[in-house]
C-alpha cells in the first residue's frame, strides 16, 4: 500500500538524516480533506497519509523552506511544479529530494458535497467507490465520477522528475482530452465568453486564495499590491476582479502544470482552470512547451526563436 | 453638424524603429488618421502586457505595439521576446471575448514612414468598426 | 421586555416579506452559485435563499461592506468639491442571519461604535437596521458556536428571532424594532404545542453543537505563550490568504485608499487581513511581523487574548467557516486545543 511505502521512505530519509523535513500530507480534521504536515523526527512519519484528498500542490510550501534540505511528497503535477520552480532557480538543486507518488486522480471533494444532500459526516475509500456517511445515511459513491476534470485529462500522473519513487508507476491515459474546459469554452461566441468570465470573476472577494496556493505564485511584492505604479485597485469594482483574474492566469503562461490548487482553493467556487488551460495550450501550440516536463527547457517567454509565429504582425 | 465617434488608439512605438518611421511620417508630410497617442519605449520587449491590459481599463478604445522587424533589434533579440508576449496576450484576451483587432501588433522600421501611416490607417479603420469598448472599462465615480 | 411568542405560516412568509419590503431595504442571503451565498439587497423575493447552511461572507457585510465608498472628490470650475458617499435612505431590515453572525455584529458594536470613537459609516447601518434571527436547528459539526459563549439558538443581538418548526416559524419580538415588524395581520398568537415543539428542536439543536471547546481562561493561558516556541509550528502549513479573515464574522480590519485620476475620485475602505504580509509592512521594509509564525501568533492573539482584554469578549462566535472553507484545512480548534493542553 503507498501509504505503507511512503511512511518507510519518510522514516528512512529522516533517520539518516538526508533531509530536514519532510512535507506530506495528513488526516484532514474534515471528511473529503487531507491536510499538508512538516514533520522532522522519524517517529512523525506515521502522520503521513495518501488517499484521494491529497489535493494541495505542496510545493507552494518550497518557498517558505528553501533554507533547509526538503523532502516533498509530489503528485505528477506537482512534481512539474518542482522542476519549473527549479528552473527559476527558487532553490539550490540538491535542496529537494522529490517523493514521488504515482497518482490515481484526485477527487473533486465539492462535487461529492453537492451529490449528497444534508452534511457528510465521514468519507471512506474502498476501491473504485468512495461511502459517504451523512446524518442518518450512507451513499456509495463511484470513484469514476468524481474525478477532478484536470485530473481526469492529466498525461503526467507518473512524476516526471523524482528523486525516489513510492509506488507502482501508473499507465499514462488520460481519460478526456487536454485542456478540456477550455476547449469547451472556446467553443462559446465571444460575447458568450466574456459573460461566462465576467459572471465567475464577479463572485471574486479578492482573499487570493488562488494566488497563495499556488507554487508559482511567489512574488514579494504580487502586482496587485504594486502602488508605483498602481495597476489596480483592491476593490471589487467588476473592472477590477476581471483585471486580477487576467493578469493572475497570464502570469502563468509557460508555468502552470494543471495542478487546480487555484480552484480547489477559492471559497466562492470560482471557475479558474479554463483560464490557464488556454495558456496551456498556447505554449504547447506556439512554443511545443509543457511546464516542468523537461528540466533544460527554458520557460517560453524568457526566450525565443527567430522563426516564432508571427502571422498577427501586420 | 453630425459628430462620428473618433476612437483614441494607444501607439507603443518602440525608439529605434517604430518611433523613427512615424518621425519620418511625419517629416514626409503623409496624412494618415489623427487617433493614435503615441508612447515610446525603448524596445518593443519592454512592453508589459500590463501596460495594455490598463489602458484598455481606463477606456482606451485600441492599443497598437509596434517595433523592429525580426533580426534588426537595437538590442538584439528584445522584438523576439515581445513577440511571444504579444502572442500569447492577444490570444489570451481573444479568447476571453475581447473583440478581436482591438489590441494590434505590427514590424515598423525606421525606414518604413508609408509602412507606419498605413497600418494607422487599417487600425484605426478596424477601431471604427468595432465601436467603443463594451467591455472591462472602469468608470471610478467622483461625485 | 417579556417576549410573547407569536407565530408566522410558512405560506404567509412571501405577504410579510412583501410588507417589509414596501418600506425597507431587504437584506437576505442570495445564492451566487451553487453552494455560494452572500447577503444582497434583494430586489425580488426569488432572489432569497435560505436552503443554504450559512452564507460565505457573514453579516458583517451589510454594516461593514467589503468595499465601501467613503467620500468622493472632484472639481467643479476649479474648486475642490467633496461629496458624501450614498447616505442610507430607507430602513433595512437584515433576514435569515444565524445567531453567530448575529452574536459577531454585537463584537463589532465594540470597534465601530467605542466610547471614544463611532464609525459614522457604521453607525448609520446599525441604526438604521432590524435584525432577524434564524435559529440554527441543524448545526454543522464544524459549529462550535456552544464552545464561544453561545449556541444555535442564541437570542442575543436579535430584534426578531424565527424558529423554523416545519409549517410555521414560531417569531419571538426581543426588541421594541422586531415588534414592529410583527405588527401585521399574518402574525398570531403561538399555541403551547408550537412553544413546546420549538423548545424541542432547540434542545436537539444545542445538544448537536460543539461544546467540547470551553473556551474559559484561554486569554490567561495565551497570556504565558506569547514568546512561546508553541507558534513555530502552528504557522506552517498556512498560506497567508485572506479567507479565514474575511468569511470570519467577527475580523473587522481595513485599509483605506483613494481611487482617483486626475483629482477625481473617492476614497474606499476595504476589507484588509493581518495574515498578509503587506499588512504590516512598514515604509521603510522593515515588518514587524516578518513571517508566518508572527502573523498566525496575531491572529489567535487577536481573537483570544487582545479583545478580550479589551472588551471582555472573546472574537469568535464559533461559526465554523474558517474551518470550512482554508484551503490546507488549517483548524482553528485544533490550535485552541493544542493551547489548552501545551
């Protein structure tokens, strides 16, 4: 069992001393939650957990501790993060030691919440079905569907980059096509799109949820809090939600890896992913990029080639 | 006496190519429509798609980015990296349901003052058609 | 005043509603989507949503907006000229508000409208405002209202408390404002089986809420932590967002700016959190709380020790949001019991 393995591997990295810490995840205090836990003595390593709830993208937590020698329990996804956070140099190289788990697709914990009516009480997985306990009753679940859509569109659920690995390796397949929200998005007529945009981002309370979550986002002074020059206000004049949601998703371009820790985090269920999705999909069109696949691979807009697509230039 | 609506065009133009060849424009005496305010940068790379993204905020009904063709750079690769920004941005916005040729990009070299009044033209033509911003402007009340 | 229990049929709920709103601005939940709500000025009736648990952003927003104008400025022939901000024209009436969110407005009377100092902005909303209380009779078990000093069926702070029984509300007038609104043909006089069956649903009610959290002499327990090495933990999962402190009921920090091009413009305040760290972020670079275990430390300081010394009070009414919605699970009653036993 993974969650067997990883514990060993923890106790064994933490015993012999090869890192400091090691970030993991733990029993959340909810149903449907695990929660992310440092743990430095071989005897914390039981605190691990892995299971479908182990959504968070734990390498938003690299910035705080890049003084120490980190041990990281990494999805897929995760794992490009890493790399990509390697690559802009957030970290010196032997700074991280990558524990690697092959991912089974997380579950979207919000969809079960709206499929099962009053509060669920307790969640228990059990193979291909997950029981939910509620008050006074039990649904049985598929597992199939409640997959997280990026999850369920992911080509990279074997971590790309690792430095040990816990785990059978899982069959690449992904079971909808890339970027599927936003190929469905593209689909809508311009006007249908800024309506859809423009409803999401209004639900906006600008708690940055999104922006914290998010390893990428490590900036000492983020763009919103610039005041010389002052891109934008902190209110929540419409102009200026749309603004952050803007300009937070471009920022990611050749960066994101499709983990949806932005949109697992939001409180008011704002629909991020279509967002950087695009991005996605323009570097990969533009550029043949895909963020923290391949280690060498220069981000796409800190480079260049001379015969890049310019058909838009008049 | 009918008034149309004259749309006002952000020009980036960068210093060593654009810039020069909307100088030679004018010292040429070509006419060419009177909507864009010009800004001038250093280099086409310097432009921050912030920079679009907050004049289109603040009302701006188009923005034109222009700078030095492939390869005659001032500064050597700067016009390779505004491009991918430019490319990116512009999809990233269209896909967004900003109108289409609100945001425009064009090479302009120094040499080129006919090259620079007609993309003017065709922009500001394309502005015209698409009316003033529907969308994303801010109006900050005052009183 | 001895309250007189009266009662309101639940197909008589849309008329009294009607009735309110011929001469009040209705407050109420709206569903923005599903499973997100927040208090709106209601429009129509449909607009309603009283399904949902509780709202994200709690009660808080109608007397202390997330963003709100304070004045604006702008030049008329080369003289400044200064206008105040939408004064409130009509009465407000503020519905399906649970007794936590309640409970908060009560803590927030104490920094808006101090001895010294009365936030006029509040002020004009507070007083201008009938509140009506919901009671709780499901809490959810991340309610912890009964560990704070109060409970799902808590009165306090209620001008107008509705029960919900099923086919009725049993309405109890607390205050002269909430026997107002009962002054209305729909209301009558509750029988003893609806009183008793209320008095049920309350027990059941109390009983499902998390009281194992007493929170006695946590401020004098706080008070031997404060250069404790107990923070250098509890910080760090932590991400420094803002959504614990703006779906909290009881956080009341702000900043203020001016929003102006060329001399026109007004000035906003807007909610700000102390776990950002901008927040105390001084001119000259240095902070005074550099890293997450400072700003952690403030907050549960804050709510459990500071205002307490100051007001007698602790900040949190038990609501459960912060609990429900951070997005690492970060648990505020884990931490308080960590306190309780370092």
């Amino acid at each position: 069992m993974v969650q067997k393995k990883l514990r060993e591997k923890a106790k064994e990295l933490l015993s012999k001393k090869e890192v400091d810490l090691i970030i993991g995840f733990g029993e959340g205090t909810q149903p449907l939650r695990a929660t992310p836990i440092f743990i430095r003595t071989p005897e914390e390593a039981d605190r691990l957990v892995w299971n479908s709830f182990c959504e968070n993208n734990l390498a938003a937590y690299l910035h705080k501790f890049n003084r120490f020698k980190v041990g990281i329990v990494v999805k897929g996804c995760d794992a490009r993060s890493v790399t990509a956070l390697a690559l802009e140099k957030r970290f010196k190289p032997d700074q991280v030691v990558l524990i690697g788990v092959p991912c089974e697709r997380m579950i979207d914990r919000k969809k079960v919440k709206k499929a099962v009516k009053g509060e669920i009480l307790k969640v228990r997985e059990e193979g291909d079905k997950i029981i939910v306990l509620g008050e006074g009753v039990e649904v049985v679940l598929k597992r199939d569907d409640f997959l997280y859509p990026l999850c369920k569109a992911c080509t990279h659920r074997n971590p790309v980059q690792e430095t040990l690995l816990v785990g059978d390796r899982v069959e690449e397949a992904a079971l909808t096509e890339p970027n599927p929200e936003a190929k469905e998005f593209e689909k809508k007529s311009p006007e249908e799109r800024w309506a859809f945009f423009e409803k999401e981002s209004s639900r906006c309370i600008r708690c940055y949820a999104c922006r914290e979550a998010c390893p990428m986002c490590y900036c000492t002074e983020c763009f919103v809090d610039s005041s010389n020059p002052k891109w934008m206000e902190k209110s929540l004049s419409p102009s200026d939600l749309q603004f952050y949601h803007i300009v937070r998703a471009y920022h990611q371009t050749g960066r994101c890896t499709n983990c949806g820790a932005c949109e697992r985090a939001c409180p008011m269920d704002i629909r991020l992913t279509y967002l950087t999705q695009k991005l996605n999909q323009e570097v990969d069109e533009l550029f043949q990029f895909e963020t923290g696949v391949d280690p060498k691979a220069l981000p796409p807009l800190s480079t260049y080639k001379t015969d890049d697509r310019q058909e838009f230039i008049k | 006496m009918e008034q149309t609506w004259e749309p006002k065009i952000l020009a980036f133009l960068c210093n060593w190519c654009s810039y020069a060849g909307a100088d030679l424009a004018g010292t040429s005496r070509i006419q060419y429509s009177p909507n864009i305010r010009v800004i001038r940068v250093p280099c086409s790379g310097r432009i921050n798609p912030l920079f679009i993204l907050k004049a289109l905020q603040n009302g701006i009904d188009g923005v034109l980015v222009s700078g030095c063709h492939p390869g005659d750079c001032h500064y050597l690769t700067g016009n390779y990296i505004g491009r991918r920004k430019s490319s990116t941005l512009k999809r990233f916005l269209e896909y967004l349901g900003l109108e289409e040729g609100r945001v425009q990009f064009s090479w302009v070299s120094a040499a080129e003052g006919g090259k620079f009044s007609q993309v003017v033209d065709e922009v500001t033509r394309d502005i015209k058609k698409l009316g003033p911003p529907k969308h994303f402007v801010k109006h900050v009340r005052s009183s | 005043m001895k309250v007189k229990p009266l009662k309101l049929n639940k197909k008589d709920f849309q008329s009294f509603l009607k009735d309110v709103m011929k001469d009040h601005d209705l407050y109420a939940p709206v569903r923005l989507a599903e499973g997100v709500s927040i208090y709106k000025k209601i429009e129509s009736q449909g607009e309603i949503d009283l399904e949902s648990y509780n709202t994200q952003k709690p009660v808080k927003e109608v007397f202390f907006p997330q963003s709100e104008a304070m004045f604006r400025f702008d030049k008329v022939e080369d003289r400044h000229r200064v206008t105040s901000t939408d004064e409130v024209k009509r009465p407000r009436v503020v519905l399906g508000a649970r007794a936590c969110d309640i409970q908060a407005i009560s803590l927030l009377d104490n920094v808006f409208l101090g001895k010294e100092y009365t936030d006029v902005y509040f002020l004009q909303k507070r007083t201008s405002t009938t509140l009506i209380g919901f009671a709780c009779n499901h809490p959810l078990s991340t309610c912890f209202c009964a560990s704070t000093g109060g409970g799902p069926f808590t009165r306090e702070g209620s001008d107008l408390f509705f029960i919900d029984l099923g086919e009725t509300y049993l309405v109890e007038p607390l205050t002269e404002k909430g026997k107002a609104l009962t002054q209305n043909k729909l209301f009558a006089k509750a029988s003893a089986e609806e009183i008793a069956l209320a008095s049920d649903i309350e027990k059941k009610a109390v009983k499902k809420s998390d009281a194992s959290l007493p929170l006695e002499g946590i401020e004098k327990k706080l008070d031997q932590l404060v250069e404790s090495r107990f923070w250098d933990r509890v910080h760090e999962k932590c991400i420094g967002c803002g959504v614990c402190t703006f779906l909290c009921p009881t956080c009341h920090c702000f900043d203020i700016v001016d929003e102006a091009v060329n001399e026109r413009g007004q000035r906003v305040r807007n909610w700000d959190t102390c776990l950002s760290s901008l927040y105390s972020l001084e001119t000259s670079g240095h902070n005074p709380r550099p890293t997450g275990r400072e700003r952690t430390r403030q907050r549960v300081m804050h709510k459990f020790n500071y205002f307490p010394k100051n007001f007698k009070k602790i900040a949190c009414v038990g609501c459960g949001r912060c609990i429900l919605y951070c997005p690492v699970n970060f648990d505020i009653r884990q931490v308080l019991q960590d306190i309780k036993d370092y």
